[in-house]
C-alpha cells in the first residue's frame, strides 16, 4: 500500500515533493459542508474520526475516511499520521501589519495616537530593505507557526516592503495578498507619496507581483483621513484598470476617526459612502473594523459583495469599541466577515487566541458566537471574504493543500481538559479558549510540511473518547 510512513509524533523530514508523488495525512479531521452562520452546526460540520487527506501537486485530491481510501493510494505514497490532533483548514488571516510586528505589545494608546508614537515609527524602518526582508521573513515564520497558511497583509508605504513580503512568501509557497500603503497626507513625511507616485508604484508592483506564484496584489489606502480625494481617486482606477486585484483598507474603527472623516470629506453621506465614490467598494473590498456601522451600511456592503475583516483583540487593546457580529451576520442580508489578527494593533498572531477574543467581544454585545462559527471566521469564512471559496478555507478535492494540525494535548492543561470534552464542538471550544502557537503541531503549506513542532513527551494515560 505505502512505501513510506513517518513515525507519529516524531520529526519528519519531508523534502519538496516531486510532481505527481502523493503525501496523505492521516487523523482526525474536521471541515466545513456549509456556513453555520446560515445553517445548523451540526449541518456545517463534516468530521471524520479517522480521516485521510490525500494531496497531489499541491492540491487536496480526496478526503475522507482512512479506511475507504488507504486501498487507492499508490504504492509509492507517503502517509503521516498524526494521533490525539485534530486536522483543520489553514487558518486564513484577512488583515495584518507585517511591519509593526516590531511594536507589538505598546501599550498604552488609542487608535490615532498609537499610529504617531507606534505604528508610523516603525513603517519608516522599512525603507530599509534589509530590515524590510527580516521583518517579512520573521512574521511569516510566525503565521507557519500559528498555522497561517492564508493572509492579507499591509505594506508599508515604500515599494520594497512589498517586494520584501511577496518575496518572502514565494520562497514559503504561501498564499498572500498584499500592497503598498498608499499616503499623501496627514502622516510623517517619510512615510507620504503623492497621488500619481502611489499609482504608479503601485502599478509596477502589481506588474512584478500579482499571479506569479500564490500571489495577488490589493490596492490599499491606508484609510480614507491620510488619502486625499485625488489619490482615493487613482486607487479606483488601479482597480478598473487590473482585472483580480483586491482593495483594502480601514474602516469604522473609532469614533474619533469616524467624526475626523466626516470633517474631511462632508460630502459624503458616511465613511463607507466614501469609498464607494471611488469606486472602491466591490468584490474584492475588504474593510478592516467596521466597528461603527449602521445597519444601512451593512446593507450597502451585502449589496456590494464586500467583506469586513474583525480584528477583536486590536479592537479590544486600543479600545476602540466592540465589532457587532450579530448585526453584521442578521438574516437575510449575512455579510461577508472574516477573522483578523491587525498585528500591531492587535496582540497576537495566534488565530485560535484571535477566536478567543472574539467569543468575548460577541458576548459583549449580546451575540452568542459559537465555536464552530468561530473557527468557520478562520477558514470557510475567510475564503468568501477573500473571494477565494473553493480554493482555500476547507478540506475538499480541488483546494488548495493548506492544513493546520491541532495538537489536542499540546499543554498539560489540554491534555487534563481534552478527555472531558463530550462532543466536536465543546473540543473546538477548549482548543480556541485554551490553545495558543503551541497547539500547532504542524503546517502543510500547498501539500507540503512548513512548520512542525517538536513535541515534548508525554505521560501515559489521558485516552480521548470519539467526538462524534
């Protein structure tokens, strides 16, 4: 049946894979059949005790129980198995600071003021392209390590931290979107362009970058108060002008910054109003925060197919209100909403830590978030808000082989806590509540191992009953 087996919790060396050889991963696995914001939990969830995901060139090519596909694998496969775990879709990061990864964890402000003493600071260190490219190549080591397989990430206003991120992620085979921030006004001035250079530098870069590899650019505005009506306006027409490029930027995060826009663009009926003027409001739109929407917002972003990226532990760290999850996903018009880490606002890159947080901030505002949706905000949810469903974000034939492995006795606490848990969803639940990087046993990267976890011994006993 197999040529090749790798010892379960051991470290597996597993060189780039040759075209056409197969690798399956063997254990308990758990995917998504269709949103649990629309549908029952138990009507979303497909879970196999004993699962195999069969990859092929970078793809998934089957899925399902062990058993039923063992048979078919060729001769020559490499089967890894991974006991007490749990298989999981790549998380799916949708909005990120790769460049102040160097001040996460300053405290100490609120939104507009840690920008001038944080965030701005450390952008001007990337026009160093050295600091760029260490900068680039340590965050996205991190995200291997939280089983980040998927992000959306900002640059900095200098072209080469774009092509210091891309280049790095190339290098990794990862999936990322990505751009230049764009800046004209109201920020240090090492940190400005001007309308026509942002267009054109951003045009080079999508020229260089976008659809070589896993790539794809995003047009990205830092927020509506630092771009003038004129450089809004060459944002709109990068996205006319290039066919599969995405947009993001901020929106709605603080009042302050709400009553600034308001102030600097009083024609417009809202913030969201002033994007939509140019023409940056679709698709492929992707809005961090949304904090301060109004149901007639929401109805403009549903209508528009656009996405809000939630960011609950920056959110709750600059204190800049609570994200009303309840409002955004209020039948029959469910926006499109995906999870987000907002480094360096937000505290961690952790997805299960970010799930963590956003439980909490849901409570807050009387929404009952529940684990599955939870971990679909991470996956299923962040393919749709990134208009890439079918590609990413589950374990199915045809996506991309992006899986995270959860190590169900990762800590000693999750190893007590695991045999208690009476169904899938009380798991899902320890696991965001209680996992952090180190429940990452490993990430395979478009079917191949990109981070493993050493894994320290373990003490016998502490079996874990079936979570059907």
């Amino acid at each position: 049946m197999t040529a090749a087996r790798v010892r379960a919790g051991g470290a597996p060396v597993i060189a780039p894979a040759a075209v056409g050889s197969v690798t399956a991963l063997r254990g308990a696995a758990m995917t998504f059949a269709a949103d649990p914001f629309a549908v029952a939990a138990a009507d979303a969830l497909v879970y196999e005790p004993d699962a195999l995901v069969v990859m092929r060139d970078g793809r998934i090519a089957a899925f399902g129980p062990a058993a039923a596909l063992l048979p078919s694998l060729p001769a020559a496969a490499t089967v890894v198995r991974y006991p007490n775990a749990l298989l999981v879709p790549g998380f799916i990061d949708a909005h990120v600071h790769y460049a102040q990864l160097p001040v996460i964890g300053a405290c100490g402000r609120t939104l507009l003021d840690w920008l001038e003493a944080h965030a701005f600071v450390a952008e001007e260190r990337c026009a160093d392209p050295v600091f760029a490219a260490a900068a680039a190549g340590a965050y996205l080591d991190e995200c291997l390590r939280q089983g980040i397989t998927t992000a959306a990430v900002y640059g900095t206003v200098h072209p080469g931290s774009v092509d210091a991120l891309f280049a790095a992620a190339l290098e990794r085979g990862m999936r990322l979107i990505g751009g230049k921030a764009l800046m004209d006004r109201h920020a240090p001035a090492a940190l400005l362009d001007t309308a026509q250079r942002g267009y054109d530098e951003s045009k080079a870069l999508i020229a260089r970058w976008h659809g070589r590899g896993r790539l794809a650019y995003a047009v990205t505005p830092r927020f509506a108060p630092t771009s003038t009506p004129a450089q809004l306006a060459a944002a709109g027409a990068l996205l006319r002008e290039h066919d599969g490029v995405y947009l993001q930027t901020h929106l709605a995060e603080t009042a302050d910054e709400i009553r600034w826009v308001q102030q600097l663009f009083p024609q417009a009926r809202d913030y969201l109003d002033v994007y939509a003027r140019h023409g940056l409001v679709g698709r492929r739109s992707v809005f961090g925060h949304g904090i301060h929407l109004d149901d007639d917002a929401w109805q403009r972003i549903f209508d528009a197919g656009a996405a809000v990226a939630h960011c609950p532990t920056s959110n709750n760290f600059l204190g800049s209100g609570h994200f009303r999850l309840g409002d955004a996903k209020r039948a029959p018009r469910r926006a499109r909403v995906a999870l987000a880490t907002d480094v360096g606002g937000g505290t961690t890159l952790s997805m299960l830590a970010t799930m963590a947080e956003a439980y909490k901030v849901a409570r807050h505002t009387g929404f009952g978030l529940g684990p599955e949706q939870a971990f679909w905000l991470a996956s299923g949810g962040g393919a749709d808000a990134l208009d890439l469903t079918g590609t990413i974000g589950g374990l199915a034939p045809g996506h991309d082989a992006d899986i995270a492995v959860l190590d169900l006795a990762a800590t000693p606490l999750l190893a007590y806590r695991m045999p208690f848990c009476e169904s899938l969803s009380e798991t899902l639940s320890v696991l965001m509540m209680l996992g952090d990087d180190r429940a990452v046993r490993a990430t395979w990267v478009a079917g191949r191992l990109a981070h493993e976890r050493r894994q320290p011994k373990r003490a016998p006993g502490g079996g874990r009953r079936d979570l059907r």
